[in-house]
C-alpha cells in the first residue's frame, strides 16, 4: 500500500495541512479527506458548476 500512501499524500497539500493544524481529523485519516474533496473538485469542473452551488438532493 506504499504506492497509494504516496498518491493520497500529494493531493491537496494545503487542505491537508490545514485539517491537521485545526485538528479537524486524525494525521492518519488526512490523506483519506484530501482524496475525497479532490475526487468532488474534478467532479464539479467536468460538470461545469462551481462547488459552492453543488447541492446533494435529500434522500
């Protein structure tokens, strides 16, 4: 799994610091967040709105 370490590590660097410097989430889980939020960002440019419009429909 040192390969996806890596990955997850190099992705949103800013975000991820500032998760850790907030103590918003454990130093183990960062890594997982960063991917997370990164995956909805590409999401929301291929469809073409802005990530403060995007609303999730109630289940």
């Amino acid at each position: 799994m040192g390969k996806m370490e890596t990955t997850l590590d190099d992705k949103l660097p800013a975000f991820q610091k500032y998760l850790l410097e907030k103590n918003l989430a454990p130093a183990k889980n960062v890594p997982f967040y960063a991917h997370w939020v990164s995956r909805f960002l590409d999401y929301a440019r291929r469809n073409e709105f802005s990530a403060l419009e995007y609303q999730e429909a109630a289940v």
